[in-house]
C-alpha cells in the first residue's frame, strides 16, 4: 500500500489540471468570439395586408383607413369605434 497515491490529494490535483483546463477552453473560445466582427442586425419583415376597411364620420368628414387582418380583428375595431365614437 505505500505507492498507493492518497485519494484525497489525486483528486485535488487532478481538479486544479481540470479547472486549469477548463479556464484555457473559456480564454480561447472569448479570444475567438472578439476576432469575430458584430452581427449585423437585419431591418425586420414588415407584414403586408392586401385588404384594408375604413371609416367615415359623415359629422367631419374624417376617414380612418386599417389593414384587414382578419375578419376578427375588424369586429373589434368597429365594436371599439361605436362604444366610444357613437
């Protein structure tokens, strides 16, 4: 049993060469991430809607004109509009 390696300091030893390693790896790799250049951010799709629905006031003239995104979401505007506007 005397060129049995004590346990305890193994594994304290072989931790420090993981932990070593470990801030190599984390070195490199924020190394590589500086030599790369900044993501270009690119500008966001817009959507399109084909169909828009409007709104007269026959009071004072004033138009509104809104995408038709769906059928549901043009019941909603015009509940809003004769709650508040009617």
């Amino acid at each position: 049993m005397s060129n049995v390696i004590p346990f305890l300091s193994y594994r304290k030893a072989r931790r420090e060469r993981v932990l070593r390693k470990m801030a190599a790896m984390r070195a490199a790799k924020e190394r590589k991430r500086l030599a790369r250049p900044a993501p270009v951010a690119e500008p966001k799709r817009q959507r399109w809607h084909r169909l828009e629905f409007g709104v007269r006031d026959k009071l004072t003239g004033q138009t509104a004109w809104h995408d038709l995104k769906s059928v549901r979401h043009a019941t909603i505007a015009l509940r809003l509009l004769l709650r508040h506007y009617v």
